[in-house]
C-alpha cells in the first residue's frame, strides 16, 4: 500500500488509512526515543516536516531491521497511536527510512482515524463560501435558530473533499452542550431541512469542535449569516412561512451525531 501512495493518488491513501483503523492488522512498530515499552517514561521518537510534527514509526519487523533503529519500540494498533497523537497535533510517519522517504500522515487525518474514517470528509479539503442560492432554506433557518434559544449563531461553508461529493457545511455555535440544548437543535434542523433542494447534501459541525478543519476554516473566514445577539438588536422583519415537514437530516458527522457518511 505504501508503494501505491503517490501524488494525487487520494484512493490509494484511502486505503491506507482504512487498514490502519482495522485493529490488528493495523499494527506499526513505534520507535521509542526514550525508554522502554510499556514503562511510563516511555516517549515516541519526534519528526519535524514542513513546521509540523510527526512520530516515526515502521511497518513490520523486516523494516524495522531494515532502518537500522538501535533503540526500543513498541508494537500498537494503528488505531490506537490515532488517539494518542492527534490531540496534541502530531501526525504519524511510516518507514521514513524507505527510499523515497516513506508516508506521512497528518494529525487531521489520524483524529479521522480516531473518530472514524466514514464520519469525516476526506481531505485535503476544498473551503469556500457556498455560492449555491437558497434563500428559502436560509430564511426558514434563520426562523427556526431564533425559536431555540440554545443556539447562539450559525455560520456555513461549501466543502469540496478529495473524494466523495461536495456538500454545504452548517457550523452550530450553542451556548451549551447538555442533552436538553442537543435535542432542541437537533429538532431544529428536522424543522428546517424540509426546505433543503432535493439532491443537496446538507452536514452539521459544532463550532466548539477545535481540531474540526471545517470549524477552524469558518471560524477564520465565514461571518455568521444568524447571530442570536445581533438580531436582537435589529428592527422586527416579516417571518417567512414555509411548510417543512418533519425529516431525517441529510447524512453528516459532528453535531449532531448522524449515522453513516456525510
């Protein structure tokens, strides 16, 4: 699979991150900087590309001979390196002995890994402001944000991913995250998506999410189209009514949690 990873070959890394997120299949070989396996003062080693960081690791014992590391290691799933490193925004780096210099994998691709290949768009992604018109939705939103005072504004973004269908990103900004608030935007969205064209994939994400790319993008470059606390301040304006029966939102991952792919 490594071999096969090359530039713009986005199905091939696919695949790679697939058999990385299978417990036992997916097993690396951590090189340790310092200490031994399983001891607490154990520390995977610490590569540095382009200004982000990475773990060095190996793919089998054949390789780890081949890299000629001298010092200790530890054999872990794939899937459990993910959790550790990608809080703290490191990534993973197999066989950077290899000619060519190995994989990387970056720190948002292992939260994927984490959080589960399926529930998150698959990057690099493309972000933009939505250029798709769609009025009615917004406004029956807008009207349906402001009857649930959990939710304090709502941002969109339009997510072109490497593979996989484009699609309209809403980010939810709440006040709280307690089940009542969750339920009472989830109920929002059933409320509203009734006014969504056929045909278009329509995701959620909590705009609390921090290591969210989507979230981190409209945070730096999409102004809210609702702010709870803005309107408050604005003159009256004439509701729209549009009927919306009550449906199951378009597929999506973060908030709220949806089943399936995005």
């Amino acid at each position: 699979m490594l071999r096969q990873v090359t530039p713009g070959r986005y199905d091939a890394y696919e695949a790679l991150l697939r058999a990385l997120a299978t417990p036992s299949s997916g097993q690396i070989w951590m090189l340790l900087w310092h200490g031994q396996a399983g001891s607490p003062d154990a520390q995977y080693g610490n590569m540095e590309v382009d200004g982000s960081h990475y773990a060095p690791c190996v793919t089998s014992a054949q390789e780890l001979s081949a890299s000629g590391w001298n010092r200790s290691y530890e054999v872990v799933d794939g899937l459990d390196v993910a959790r550790t490193l990608y809080p703290d925004h490191y990534g993973l780096w197999l066989n950077p002995h290899a000619p060519g210099g190995g994989v990387g994998i970056p720190w948002l691709d292992l939260r994927r890994i984490a959080a589960g290949l399926e529930r998150q768009p698959a990057g690099p992604l493309r972000l933009s402001e939505p250029g798709i018109e769609i009025p009615q939705f917004y406004a029956l939103l807008a009207q349906n944000a402001h009857r649930t005072p959990a939710l304090r504004s709502l941002r969109r973004a339009w997510v072109q991913p490497a593979l996989g269908a484009p699609y309209l990103a809403l980010g939810l900004d709440v006040y709280d995250a307690s089940p009542a608030a969750v339920d009472s935007v989830r109920a929002m969205m059933q409320q509203s998506v009734g006014a969504v064209p056929e045909g278009l994939p329509v995701s959620t994400v909590a705009m609390t999410d921090g290591y969210d790319p989507v979230v981190m993008w409209m945070r730096a470059n999409a102004r809210p189209f609702y702010d709870r606390e803005a309107h408050a301040l604005a003159p009256p304006q004439p509701q729209l009514q549009i009927p919306a029966p009550p449906q199951t939102p378009a597929g999506g991952y973060g908030y709220p949690p949806v089943h399936g792919g995005y």
